[in-house]
C-alpha cells in the first residue's frame, strides 16, 4: 500500500476526523461572475422569463471509449442501459457492494461507442479506477473542472443550459427556426451562429430548455448569440451565487457522501486513489454528527431514486440492493424552515449574546458535504442535506431525508442548525451556539410547477436529472 494513498490516510487518520478538519468549504462555482445583476432577480427569472446557467467551469468532465465502454458502465450504474447508447443521456448512479451511492453524474451518449460523464469527480474516479484495473477494453481521458486546474483555463467543451418559460421562443430565435422535436433527455444537432451544437432536451427547476455544448473555443460565440436572442425574452445570466441554489426548486441532492471509505471490498481502491483525491480533502460539516462514517451513508431509496433502480442487468451493488428495495427505511421530502425561528437566528447578529451560526442568502451552504440533524421531541428521526432560500417561494427551504414514519405531508420537525461543538474546523464558520428551527414536512420537488413537470416525465418512462 502507497504511503500516500487515501487508504494510508485513512488508516492513520480516520474518515470522520479528516473530513470534519478539511479546511475546503461548499463546491465551488469559478469562471461565472459571483451575480450578474442580483441573485433575487436570477432566480426569479428562471421562474418567470428565461435564464442561461453557464456550466462550463465546475463539474468534471471524463470521456470513456472503447468497444467494453458501454459494458463497463452498465456493469457500475444501478440504472438500465437497454436501448442507451448515442444522442441519450440519463442520470448515473454507481453503488458500493453494500449498495450505498458513491455519487450521480449526467450520461452522455456520443458517438460510437464513446460516453461522456459530467458532474463531482467521486464517479469519474470510481469508473477510471475500474476501468484501469477490471480487464475492460476501453479508456478514460479526463477534463478536470476549473478549481483542479492549475495556470490557464484548459477545457475540452463548452456547457450552458437555456431554461425558464420563454426559453423556447429564445431558442426558436437564435436558430432561426423551429425547435428540434426530442424527448426528453434525448440529444439532436443544431445550428448556432453558423457552428455546430449540441442539444440535450432538458429541464431544471421544473422550466423547458436545453443544454447546449460543443467545442470550447467556440464558446463565446454561442454565449454572445444566446445572449443577443434573449434580450427580448428577459434572458438573464445566472451567476455562481444564485446557482447552486436552484436545486432547492428541483430537489436534487448534490452532495451525497461517497460511500468508499470503509467497504472491505473496496480496499484495493482505496489504496488506488491519492491521499490528494476528491474524496480525501472535501469537507463534512453540519449539526449531524457520528463517529461511524458508515451513518452518513446513503441508499438510491433515501435519495429518492428508487425509480432508476433497475434489475434487468448485474451490477456493483445489486444483491445488496434488492435486499433494501424490499423495505426502504427513509424518504426525500423538502422541510420548510419557520420564517419567524429563522429571522429569530438571524437576530442573533445583532445582540450582544451568543449568535447562531449565520444563514448564507441564497445557499446557506458551508461543507462540501452538509449534514444538518432533523429531530421530533429531541429524538433524531433524519438529516438535512441542503439548505438556502428561494426568492420565489419567499422560504428558507431544505432538502432532508427523513424515517418513514416522520416523513407525512405536513408533519412538524425540528432542524438543529450549527455544528455540533468539537467535531471539526472550519475557518468559514464563526463562533456560534446551536438553535432549533421549526420546520414543516413539504413535497419534493417543492414549487408545484416541478412536481407537474418531473411527474409528466415520470409518467413516460423518462429519467429526471439534476442540475
């Protein structure tokens, strides 16, 4: 075993003292402006005219070809590949043997047999891993994100997403022409400016649009052209503050725990990535605490994936999972947060006593992985994951994940907001005392338009995919 591997690392350290002590904060969103006009204003308009989210900065993206590419990544993925394969995409999602969820990507179909994995790098580095050492005739050639790059911007393509009410008309505008007829998540090529772009049939925050990419140093051009056709239609650029923020709408989960770090199964790989990986210096943060990195695990069933689970192929986790599927033990909701318990915490900065740990506007986000505890009369009953506050809704809102039992529409909990005294630092949190916040049991999504929209896709057989 490497002296430097994240397994040496963890032996000598333990997961829950070396992710709880990380010094990075929530993932970042470089390259974009901070706001373009006001974050209240970018979010709204995703609601009400149209925006563009530039995306070409913060995920990872990894290229795997080959004649075993399409076998290797059906192989990992809990979800179905038949009939999966050039101009689809889906939403990826590998599990451990004990069927916990290492992450979720974006699946690109491409050409051939060539696919694209976009999104945090806990997949890309599970798939290059197993590519490399299980025998698979194929390869991985990674574009790292932005903030793992050193010197100058260095990227393969270009990524944005049209979204909102009038980004249809937008796009029939800067194409000059009708708007190409595809499901779903399903891909056509168009024309932009004279160049040629690909365009994935997608939705965000329960709006029409379309992700659009294609090669970097053409770019800007599409960039200025969509910009140019949206100034009629309240185009707005969405900057990296308002960003993150849109999953509160759609109820995507982005920071499940990679659950690699304790697996016996899963030791070679461990010994296989750096004690400079993702999964060794990202951070764990948030009233939530154990001991046991194994609780903070999650199942596709606690994420609310149980629909993509599917049992038609073998896979990496699947006897464990068939066993869960029978009886999932917790469920995705949204809890809105009392406004009046969080004005009172936010109060706090302006007395002279304690304060409560501050709410950042909109994502009141601050470890790469946020795990915030949910009681009911003092007992733990969940875990928040992703707290911000929606200007459409005019709530603070979080993404939780709750036992059963305590999951109903409706029902009263309590959010313990700050983090649980002695189990880490981190130079982005400042001196706080721990308050309770009343919060309410809410559907995911949350806005109804959402849940009309991912409901209809549900319906037709479609996968709904993050942001």
């Amino acid at each position: 075993m490497s002296q430097h591997s994240l397994e040496a690392l963890l032996q000598k350290t333990g997961a829950v003292k070396l992710l709880r002590n990380s010094k990075i904060g929530a993932h970042v969103y470089p390259g974009v402006q901070s706001e373009y006009t006001n974050w209240r204003d970018e979010q709204r308009a995703w609601q009400q005219t149209c925006v563009l989210f530039n995306q070409s900065y913060h995920m990872t993206d990894m290229y795997v070809d080959g004649p075993d590419a399409l076998k290797l990544l059906s192989d990992l993925g809990v979800n179905s590949f038949k009939n999966f394969g050039p101009n689809k995409a889906k939403q990826f999602i590998p599990c451990s043997p004990e069927g916990y969820v290492i992450g979720d990507v974006i699946l690109f179909g491409l050409e051939g047999n060539r696919f694209n994995l976009v999104g945090r790098p806990s997949v890309h580095n599970w798939v290059q891993y197993n590519c490399e050492t299980g025998g698979y005739d194929a390869k991985c050639v990674r574009d790292e994100r932005l903030a793992a790059q050193k010197g100058p911007v260095v990227r393969q393509a270009y990524r944005f997403q049209v979204q909102g009410p009038n980004a249809m008309k937008l796009m029939e505008k800067v194409l000059q022409g009708p708007v190409p007829d595809v499901k779903f998540f399903n891909m056509a090529t168009v024309k932009i400016a004279g160049k040629t772009v690909n365009a994935l049939r997608h939705g965000m925050v329960g709006q029409p649009g379309f992700e659009l990419f294609g090669p970097w140093d053409e770019g800007e051009t599409i960039k200025a052209a969509i910009v140019e056709a949206g100034e009629e239609f309240g185009l707005r650029l969405v900057g990296g503050r308002a960003y993150s923020s849109n999953t509160l709408e759609s109820g995507w989960i982005p920071s499940p725990l990679p659950a690699i770090y304790t697996s016996p199964k899963l030791k070679a790989y461990r010994e296989w990535l750096p004690d400079t990986c993702w999964e060794a210096i990202a951070s764990l943060g948030g009233s939530f605490y154990s001991d046991n990195i194994e609780d903070y695990y999650l199942t596709p069933y606690d994420l609310g994936y149980g629909p993509s689970v599917k049992f038609d192929h073998e896979f990496v986790g699947r006897e464990a999972l068939e066993k869960i599927a029978k009886n999932p033990k917790r469920t995705k909701v949204t809890l809105e947060l009392n406004s009046q318990d969080v004005k009172d915490a936010m109060g706090t900065m302006f007395d002279r006593g304690e304060r409560a740990k501050f709410f950042e506007f909109p994502s009141a986000v601050y470890a790469t992985w946020p795990y915030d505890k949910v009681t009911k009369n003092g007992k733990t009953v969940g875990i928040s994951t992703w707290i911000g506050y929606s200007s459409n809704e005019r709530k603070m809102l979080t993404l939780a994940i709750l036992d059963n039992e305590y999951a109903q529409m409706g029902n009263d909990v309590t959010l313990v907001w700050g983090e649980r005294p002695g189990t880490g630092s981190k130079p982005n949190v400042e001196s706080h005392v721990q308050v309770d916040i009343r919060a309410t049991v809410c559907p995911v999504p949350y806005t109804e338009v959402v849940r009309q929209v991912y409901r209809s896709n549900a319906n037709k057989h479609e996968v709904v995919a993050p942001a």
